[in-house]
C-alpha cells in the first residue's frame, strides 16, 4: 500500500525543502512542485512532494488518517 501524507513547507534551498506534520519533519524534494513557498502544504510520498493542497484540504486528510490509525488500535 502506498501512502501521500500532507505536510506543512518549513524551509525550502532549492529543490529541497523541510516538511513537517504533528511535529515530525522530513527533506523532501521539491522539483514536482516548483511554485510552492513556505507555509504551503504539500502531499509527500517517498521523500517527494507531489503537489500543493489548501490547508482545509490538508487538515480534512489528516483527521481521517487519525481515525484510520485509532480504529486500528
């Protein structure tokens, strides 16, 4: 099974950036996503960020991975 979380840009040095979600930060790769700033959210898979989503969009994303992960539990 493949995974694309959303994640919040906290740096970027070219191609390269820091992304972070619930405290846990990640490099990813920026190449895919040339226009993206910092403060945007990204959707990251395997170390790239494949695109831009709005923060509501991100947000909604995030709680149903909360309720996949606590129903697991």
């Amino acid at each position: 099974m493949c995974l694309a979380v959303p994640m919040k840009l906290m740096e970027r040095t070219g191609d390269v950036g820091v992304a972070e979600v619930d405290g846990v930060r990640a490099r990813v790769m920026l190449a895919l996503v040339p226009s993206v700033k910092v403060g945007d959210f990204v959707v990251v898979h395997a170390g790239y960020a494949l695109s831009i989503v709005d923060e509501d969009e991100a947000q909604r994303t995030l709680d149903l991975l909360q309720q996949v992960w606590e129903s697991g539990n």
